[in-house]
C-alpha cells in the first residue's frame, strides 16, 4: 500500500480536510514530530496514515500504550499495521491498574486509562523522540457520545482530534481507510479488555486475562467479532448477529462452551442481542439529546 496514492475527488476531499487540521495544529514553523496515539484499530490507523501522508514518516511516530488490557493478538495486530503503514513504532508501558479510580471501575474509567497513556507519552516519550505534539483518533461519532471520559483526558492534555475536527464520522473513516487500502480498513472495533467488565467490580489483571482467553479462543472457533463480557462465574458472549445461528449448533456450540469453561468461567451464555457497544456504560452517564 502507498499512503501516498491518489484518491479520488470523494475521498480526497475528507483526506486533504484532516490534513490541514494536522498541520494548523502543529506548532507554527516547528520541523518538529507528530505522535500518534495508536492501538492498532481503523480510528487511529487512518490518523497515522494520514499524518504521514502529510508531514512524512520521519515526522511521525506511532506509540502504542502496553499494558493487561490490551489483549495479546491487539498489540501483534497493531505492530503489523503500523509496519504496513510505513510508521516507525515506539511502545510505552502504561500502568492504569496502580490507580485506584481505574481498578475500581466506575463509568470514568477509561479517563485515567487516557490520562495514564498521555501522561507516559509526555514523560517518557516526548522529548527523547522529538515529539512537539500528540494525535489520537477520535472521530465525529465518538465525539458526540456521552460514554467516551477518555476524550476529557485527550482535552487536559491537548492531545489533537483531527478526524473529529474534519467531521469525519465512522462512515467516513471507514471509507477513506479502504480507499488508501489500509490493511485495518475493515477490522471490527476492539474496545481494551476492561470494557468487558462490568461498571464498580474491579478491574483486575486475572478477570481481564480470562477474558482475552476466552476471546482469543472464540476468535480460533472463526468468530472474527466477538466480546466475552465478564460476569463472575458467567462469561456473557457477544457475537454478530449473523453469528448466532452458526454459535447454536450443537457442535459449535460444544465449542463455545469449551472455550468458556478453559478460560476460568463456570457457565457460559451467548447474549441473543448480539454485540452491544457501550452496554455496561451508556446506562451509567447523562445523555443529551440536544
């Protein structure tokens, strides 16, 4: 792939729109490089990609946040990627679960998970790459939910949003990723592993590798889609709709099971409505409907 390609006038337009947001928002005449908070996902590697069809791949980094929550097969995914891409990488440990706020789980959980991430960039990554200014990928959509706190920690820290500055929903982003040919164009949304825990039980790291396990073995069964939400002694699968009917049969059902009871959960149940984004938190937070 060439992030570099020509696109056509309808993708074009979106494209040249996030990089004027790009480059408004750098410091004025700095040579200085544009970090890229990137977890792999089409958000953030439209973002990368589109930062260095702007500025160039020596002014650009990608920083992956590591830590328990990011499942195994995300980071892997993510490194490929980037590489596809052509982005150089630096990945910073981040340690979200020391903070009490985080553990307990409540619906700003994923402030101090975005605040944790930001903060490490600033301290630890910033000045040894040359950093004069961080991105993440924030679109449209998202910014119009009332379930995303890891947007106020974006904002304490003056971290860039220039997919949602250009207006570019998830429609738009999903678009232009295929249009550029990016190998992520068409990955299904991967929240981190704590968003399967529901909202005041801790956020801790055996529930959370339980949850990659079982996960990890669904997506082994040929279930690309997937969320194992984690009840205790219950794991609560999510599939696609279209999923459903193939997870009851008898076989594949057995399966399932299996895969459950291996990763630590006494009962396994598959949740006939499907994937459901936000379900633990939305419920949780005040929304406007203005």
């Amino acid at each position: 792939m060439d992030v570099h390609a020509p696109l056509p006038p309808a993708l074009a337009e979106p494209a040249d729109a996030v990089s004027r947001h790009i480059v408004a928002r750098m410091p004025l005449g700095s040579v200085g490089r544009l970090g890229v908070a990137f977890s792999g996902g089409v958000d953030s590697g439209l973002l990368l990609a589109l930062a260095i069809r702007t500025l160039g791949a020596e002014r650009v980094l990608a920083v992956i946040g590591v830590s328990p929550s990011l499942a195994r097969d995300e980071l892997h995914g993510a490194r490929d990627v980037a590489a596809a891409i052509g982005a150089p990488v630096v990945e910073v440990a981040t340690h979200e679960g020391d903070h009490p706020r985080y553990r307990a789980n409540g619906p700003d959980r994923c402030f101090f998970c975005k605040d944790e991430l930001f903060t490490r960039i600033t301290d630890e990554v910033a000045g040894r790459h040359g950093l004069v200014a961080v991105a993440y990928g924030e679109n449209a959509d998202d910014a119009r939910r009332p379930d995303r706190p890891g947007a106020r920690a974006a904002t304490n820290h003056h971290v860039l949003r220039p997919l949602a500055d250009a207006g570019l929903g998830k429609s738009d982003v999903r678009a232009l990723a295929r249009g550029l040919r990016l190998p992520n164009a068409d990955k299904p949304a991967a929240p981190c592993l704590a968003s399967r825990i529901p909202h005041f039980t801790e956020v801790d790291p055996a529930r959370l590798a339980q949850v990659e396990a079982a996960e990890q073995g669904l997506r082994r069964l040929g279930f690309g889609d997937c969320r194992v939400r984690h009840h205790g002694e219950v794991a609560r699968v999510e599939l696609p709709e279209a999923d459903l009917a193939r997870a009851m049969e008898p076989a594949m059902r057995s399966a399932v099971h299996g895969v459950g009871t291996a990763a630590g959960f006494r009962f396994v149940a598959v949740d006939v409505n499907g994937i459901q984004s936000g379900a633990f938190t939305l419920p949780l937070v005040p929304v406007n409907h203005g």
